[in-house]
C-alpha cells in the first residue's frame, strides 16, 4: 500500500513512552509535519496531498493508537488510554523519536481533537496547526440538538458500553466503512479504491472495533474533563491555528467553527472549503491552497 500510495515514503513502527506502538509513513525534506486522520480512516487519508507536502516538508503521517497498524490496547475503565491527552502524547513521543522537538501539524477530524490536546498540553512542540472539520469537542457536545444527533449519530453509538457497538462493527466491518463514510454529502466517490481498501483492513483487523470505540469513550467523559478544566482555569491556546471545515458538512451547518475556536485560542483564522467532511480526499487542491502557505508561514 505505502508504494503506491505514498511513493517515496518509507513505512516505520515506533514504540511509545508507554510501550504502544505507532504505524505510519515519513517521508520528504524540510521542517518536520505531522499529518493526523479521522475515523474510520488511517494515515491513507493524506495520499492525494503528501506528495507535493513532501516537496516542502519532512511529513510524518501516523495512524492514531487504535487505528490503522498502531497498537490497540484495551481500554481501562475510564478509557484514559484513549483519551486525546495520551493520544497526543503518542504523537510526541513519535516525533521526538525521529529527532523533531518542533514541529507543525495538519489534522483532519478526530485527529484534529488529539492535534487540539497536544498543542494544549504542549504548547512548545507545535509551531502551527491546521485543524480540518471540527469544532472543539466541548463546544459540540454541549452544542448538540437533534440535528447534530441525527447527522454524528455515529457519536453516540460508539460510545455505548462495550461490547455492544464492537460486535456489531466486528460481524460486518465493511459495511460499517461503507455506511458511515458514504452516508456524507459526497457519498464514496471522492475515495480511490486503495485508500478504501486499506480503510477496511485495518478496521477488520483485531481490536480495531474496540480501538475506535474506546477513543469516542474518552471523548464523552475524560476528553470533556480535561476540555473542562483547561476553561475553568482560563488556559488558551497560542498557537498560530488554521481551522478549514467543509461548506456541505455537518459542522458547517450545525456549528460555528470559527466562534467556537476563538473562545479556546488566541491566534485563529480560516474558512469553509466547497467540499463536505472528508477534505483531504474531497478537496486536496483546495486544501493545499489554503493550508501550505499558512503552514510554511
């Protein structure tokens, strides 16, 4: 898959601070990147947009704990393993392995919420961030209505108490795939074959169902308590932020990405993008448009 998706790139396995293991792809030259996907996707997202990346940057693309090739644990009770702040810690103990004390990030869904915890929680590491098709978790949980419910109903299949949804995930992971990335404003045309194909793989592979259940767990309990804290204590972000959202998505018609980012960060700008919610693959021309110039700022 890494040959022909990501020609020039070389895959790595990396072990974590805590022992996990990280799958990705690096490859390029310049200052380092970290690319994070969403669900149910890997690292594959980013295949239409590293290439030309690679031309300006060294681009580590790594599947989150949970998904992809990475290590999936199972959960702890209080699914902390998978809540963003171990997740991003996945992320920079991964980097400073590949010697990159700073670095930039581009993020798409729930990697941009583990992107949002490590730029909370490590404000030193990352230079830039660019944050694709979310707002901040808190903000769309306490946001919810039925049309949200309705929309992200996936959201809260996935957490309910195991093993229900990872059963059911797990007797048909295929059509879980097809229903949940099809179902979006630009049903499955914008994926190429491979890429969805690598998709589901990894989402039949052992523990991925639980993985990816364990990290919408954490996102409905200690994720908002970490989101929590940081509010009652005034902390804000200060890294440079570029927050990008599909026009014919969800966020876009149920949230104000813009609003809800400038109450937890002080350097925010962006704008919606005509595409829906998976823009890497919807929209890479337009996305490079935006984002390369703001990320080699």
């Amino acid at each position: 898959m890494h040959d022909t998706l990501f020609p020039g790139f070389r895959s790595f396995i990396e072990e974590t601070l805590d022992g996990n293991m990280i799958a990705g792809v690096i490859g390029g030259d310049g200052p380092p990147l970290l690319l994070l996907h969403g669900h149910p996707q890997t690292h594959a997202i980013w295949h239409k947009v590293a290439p030309l990346l690679a031309q300006h940057f060294s681009v580590v693309a790594a599947d989150l704990r949970g998904y992809g090739d990475s290590s999936k644990p199972r959960g702890l009770p209080d699914h902390a393993n998978y809540s963003k702040r171990s997740m991003a810690a996945d992320m920079l103990a991964l980097m400073r392995r590949f010697g990159f004390a700073r670095f930039r990030v581009m993020a798409h869904d729930r990697g941009a919420r583990v992107a949002h915890r490590l730029m909370a929680d490590h404000p030193q590491a990352v230079e830039r961030a660019v944050l694709l098709d979310i707002a901040p978790t808190l903000a769309m949980y306490e946001g919810t209505d039925e049309a949200f419910a309705r929309a992200y109903w996936h959201w809260f299949f996935l957490i309910q108490p195991a093993p229900l949804p990872e059963r059911l995930i797990e007797a048909d992971p295929g059509a879980y795939l097809r229903d949940v990335m099809g179902r979006r404003s630009a049903g499955l045309a914008p994926f190429e074959a491979r890429a969805l194909a690598e998709y589901a793989r990894c989402l039949a592979l052992p523990g991925a169902a639980h993985g990816i259940c364990e990290d919408y767990r954490a996102a409905a309990g200690i994720d908002l308590e970490h989101d929590r804290a940081d509010r009652a204590l005034g902390r804000r972000i200060d890294t440079p932020l570029l927050a990008l959202w599909g026009e014919q998505g969800v966020v876009q018609r149920c949230f104000d990405p813009l609003l809800e980012w400038r109450k937890v960060a002080a350097q925010v700008e962006g704008e919606a993008l005509d595409c829906g919610h998976y823009i890497p693959e919807e929209a890479p021309e337009a996305l490079l448009a935006r984002a390369l110039p703001f990320l080699l700022a």
